[in-house]
C-alpha cells in the first residue's frame, strides 16, 4: 500500500446540482438532489482521493454506505 494513503486524508469537491442530478417525480417546482446521484457524488470523490495515492493500475469501489440525506434543498 502507498506510504501516502494514511487515515485523516480529506479532499473537497465543488459540484452544480444541475436538473440531471435532481428528483422529477415531484414536479419542476420540487426538485432536489437525488439521494441516489448524491451518492455517486460520493462515491466518485473517495475514489478520485484514493487514486492519487494507490499504483497506476490500481482502483477502488465503495462495498458498505450509510448515509443520511435529511437536508434536500430546492
């Protein structure tokens, strides 16, 4: 394993909620971020961070989530 991949490492990530992301099941005028496509989010932000510090060649997928979306914003 990398000598860089240590525990504590922390990365940002700016993302637009664009409509692609959001619920439509609800109408236009009540659309928020898909839990499902927040998760992705997620999920693509730990692996990019990860990459930076495993070999080339090497990758990573999320096997456990628990996750709380309790603040969904217009």
């Amino acid at each position: 394993m990398s000598e860089t991949l240590q525990p504590g490492l922390n990365a940002k990530r700016r993302i637009t909620i664009d409509t692609e992301r959001t619920i439509s099941f609800m109408g236009d005028d009540c659309r928020v971020y898909s839990t499902p496509k927040m998760l992705f989010d997620i999920e693509m932000a730990c692996r990019d961070l990860l990459l930076e510090h495993i070999d080339a060649g090497k990758d990573s997928v999320g096997t456990r989530v628990e996750l709380d979306h309790v603040g969904a914003t217009l």
